[in-house]
C-alpha cells in the first residue's frame, strides 16, 4: 500500500511467508501464496529491494544515525535503508523458503521485469552493514539450498532416462525425453548462477580482509558463511 513505509511493507510480507508455512494456517493457504509470488516478487519486494540498495550506497554505510541522543553507526544496526534492503532480503528469502524457490527459478520470475535480482544479491554482498551481510548470507543459503534439490530430480531423470529408453511406449518416450530436455536446461541456468555467485563472493576477499583487520567480526563470519556455501 502507499500509504505503508517501503519498511513495513517488506516486514508484513515476510512475515506472511512464514505464517504461511506454519502448521496452524488455514487448508489452501500455500497454494494462495503461490498464486501470489509473481505479484509479490516484482511488483513489491523487488522494487523495494532495488530501491533501498540504492539509497543506502547513495548515502553510505559509514553514516551515522540519530536515535534519540544516541547516534548509532551504520555498520551495526543501520540507518533505515539498510533496515529496508535487509528486510527485502529476509522477505524474498521467506517466499522462497515457502515456495521451494532456488535461484533458477527465482531469476525467471524476474526476467520479464528490468530487475536484474541475481545482480542486487550480489550488490548486497558489499554493504558493511551487519543486518545486510547477514540476511542476504541467509537468502544465498536458502537458494542455493531448493537449487541442489531440482540438481537431485535432473540427476534422477537422467539416470532413469538411461535406464529406460528403449522400454517406454513413444508417447511417454517424448514426455520423458521433453522432461530431460526441461531440466537439462534448468541445470545449465544453476550452473550459471553458480559461477555468477562463485565471482561475486570471490571478489569479496579483499575486503575480508580490510574488515578482519578492522575487528569487524560479524561482518567477516557472514561473508565466510556465504562463501562456504556457494564454494
């Protein structure tokens, strides 16, 4: 809604998700949130994603904010765009939870938009800001986590494919061989985002070291978190 902060939004939904999961929500609940992801996705927490990534960058992630008497530097907490832009983070990351969303498909929900969402993930991966390091270190996870599922189906398919090509009457032959063909290239597209991540986490270790160096611990175990599970 436009009369909600960009900050509220993003929390509601987030929070949506995951009560959509829960064992106490109502029959046909995840299927209404299934219904509702492309909406979601590009029309709300995208936006809002894109949005807060830039206006932290425009001001800077060694801002200082006001609470109170109390000024509070941003690579702890964060100014509020970087309360946004991880709130976006946790959001897309709990649809996706709740939808089973890996980057593969996460990407094609976003190709008909101008929203390049694996190049914001990345962008995301040099803030300072701990909120920020930390939830988009828990979307990579989540991501790369359904994506080495649909890798265990495409295996699957294949081994099977092997197994029983000359056992199949045609008609289901070609929907076998049509399925092979589909997730054949869902795999090349998860190795492409594979490498997209590999690189961006890669050009990361510079500034590990610039923050260990720094003290800034919790910064560096969520940039190694990250690597981990993308190397």
């Amino acid at each position: 809604s436009d009369s909600l902060a960009p900050l509220a939004v993003v929390a509601i939904m987030s929070h949506i998700a995951m009560e959509a999961v829960g064992k106490g929500c109502p029959a046909g609940t995840k299927d209404v949130i299934r219904s509702l992801v492309p909406s979601v996705f590009k029309c709300a927490i995208g936006p809002i994603l894109i949005d807060s990534l830039r206006e932290s960058d425009e001001r800077g992630d060694d801002a200082m904010i006001e609470t109170g008497n109390i000024s509070v530097s941003a690579t702890g907490g964060g100014n509020t765009e970087h309360r946004t832009a991880a709130w976006a983070l946790r959001a897309l990351e709990s649809w996706c939870k709740a939808n089973s969303i890996g980057a593969v498909k996460l990407r094609s929900i976003f190709s008909s938009t101008n929203i390049n969402i694996l190049e914001a993930i990345a962008d995301a991966l040099y803030s300072n800001a701990e909120v920020m390091i930390d939830a988009v270190s828990d979307l990579i996870e989540t991501l790369l986590h359904h994506d080495a599922k649909d890798a265990s189906v495409t295996m699957g398919i294949s081994i099977a494919g092997s197994v029983m090509n000359n056992c199949l009457p045609a008609d289901i032959a070609n929907q076998f061989l049509l399925a092979q063909q589909m997730t054949g290239e869902n795999e090349k597209s998860r190795i492409s985002i594979l490498s997209e991540l590999v690189s961006a986490v890669g050009l990361q270790r510079f500034r590990f070291a610039e923050r260990q160096s720094n003290g800034d611990n919790a910064v560096c175990r969520c940039l190694a978190r990250t690597a981990a599970a993308v190397l």
